[in-house]
C-alpha cells in the first residue's frame, strides 16, 4: 500500500461531480451521499438512535480505498491524521480480516481520533463499533470494544452527567457489574438532573437484575408525545443530548 502523502492532504481543487478526494493522501473515489433521517423511535440508553437512523449505521462513515483513512467526511482530516494513517498500528488494524469490515471502517476512525488526543470522539467511534457487533450478533466484540469505549471517555476531559450515563450503559452491556455499581453511585454523589436520575435509576435496576440486555431511553421517561425522541434529549444539556449528537456525528458538508 502506498504510503499516505501529507502535502497531497493540503490541496485543494474542484473534483467532479460525484467524487470526494481523501484529506489523507489525495485519492479521488465515489462516496455515497447520506442525508440522516431523523429517528422516530426513541433511542437506546447509550444513544444508539431510533430507526430508522439506527438501521443506516453502514453509511455513516466514508472510507478512502488507497490508505483506509475513515471519517464523517474524509475530505476533512487532521494535521496528523496523514502520520497515524500511515503508521504501522493504523496499517495493521485496518488490514485484520478477522474483524468484520464495517466494523473496521468504525475502529480506524476511532484510532485516528484517539492518536490525534480527540479522545470522547473517539469513545464515540468506539462504542459505534459495539454497535456494529450487536447488529452482527458478536457479543464478545461488542463487550470488548465498550469497554474500550469507557477507557477513552475517561482518558478524556471530565465527563458530564449525560456522558457518565453512556459509560455506566456501556459497563452494564459489557456485564461489568462492579465497575457499573461503583459509577452509578459516584454519579449520585454528584446530584444529576432530574431526567438524568430517572435514567440511573433504571441503569441501578437493570444492573442489579444483572441484565445486559437492550433498553432505550423511553422505559426510563415514558414519551409525552407521538415523537418520544423529542422528549428525551433533556436528558442532556442543550446542545449536548441526542440532538446535538446526531449534529455532531452528522454534521459534515456535503
């Protein structure tokens, strides 16, 4: 595999219409367009969305086919984005064939993340490679890279009340009981919101019953509505909930 070019990361001109050059190394390919519809069911507990957003989670990240470089948006990279790519643990990782490939495509976004110090975004990709594995039925995968998920949310800066519900969710699915016990009790010492109590108390049930199963966000505040995702991005401050999210994991230029 040819190695990425830096300066190639730097030009810019006008593609044809259709094609979107790699930031990394410059290559030209067809990406598909994706425009999320918004979810109409209620989220999970960890803010995997609602269908039907959950069942697109194959076209939320574009992959270069000459250096691997996968992001939101991979005409948008880094300044040492082109030095992680091209490193051996980025080259290995992407060429594991025992991993299954969509999954992949999350775990090097989330590499280059956490090499470049972006170390939420990166429990972010993480956990959406969970995902991946629940949607493929590879629970141990899915527990491994959860618990990945939560090392990297707590590498990073400290954690709001929102995030410390998504590691506690994350440590549960993984059956980490303890671990899961000792966040539900030091969130609250921190005395939460109101919406986000609802939702540990739910959490401190479902790990009590050692149930690592699916739960969304709607059996811990039952919707008021038709829509139940509106009413369940309070949960969050604004700007940080579901909504602002989906903005932050979407929000590329197309």
């Amino acid at each position: 595999m040819p190695t990425p070019d830096p300066a190639q990361g730097t030009e810019t001109r006008r593609q044809p219409p259709g094609m979107v050059a790699c930031a990394v190394c410059g290559t030209e390919s067809r990406q598909p367009s994706f425009r999320p519809l918004p979810p109409e069911q209620a989220p999970d507990l960890d803010l995997r969305p609602g269908e039907p957003l959950r069942g697109s989670i194959d076209r939320w990240l574009q992959q270069c086919p000459r250096c691997s470089y996968a992001a939101p948006d991979i005409r948008q990279a880094r300044p040492s984005a082109p030095r992680v790519v091209a490193a051996a643990p980025f080259r290995s990782l992407v060429a594991d064939q025992s991993i299954p490939p969509l999954s992949r495509r999350f775990l090097a976004w989330a590499h280059v993340l956490d090499e470049t110090g972006a170390m939420h975004e990166a429990a972010e990709a993480m956990l959406q490679a969970a995902w991946t594995a629940d949607d493929l039925n590879r629970p141990d995968l899915a527990q491994a890279w959860r618990m990945e998920a939560v090392a990297l949310w707590r590498a990073g800066p400290a954690l709001d009340a929102p995030q410390s519900l998504r590691v506690i969710d994350a440590l549960r699915r993984a059956e980490a009981w303890e671990a899961a016990e000792d966040a539900i009790a030091a969130l609250r010492r921190a005395e939460p919101s109101e919406d986000a109590v609802r939702v540990l108390v739910l959490e401190a049930r479902l790990v009590e019953a050692r149930d690592a199963g699916r739960h969304t966000v709607a059996s811990a505040l039952p919707p008021p509505a038709r829509r139940p995702h509106v009413s369940h991005h309070k949960v969050s401050p604004k700007g940080a909930g579901l909504f602002g999210w989906l903005g932050r994991l979407f929000g590329r230029k197309r």
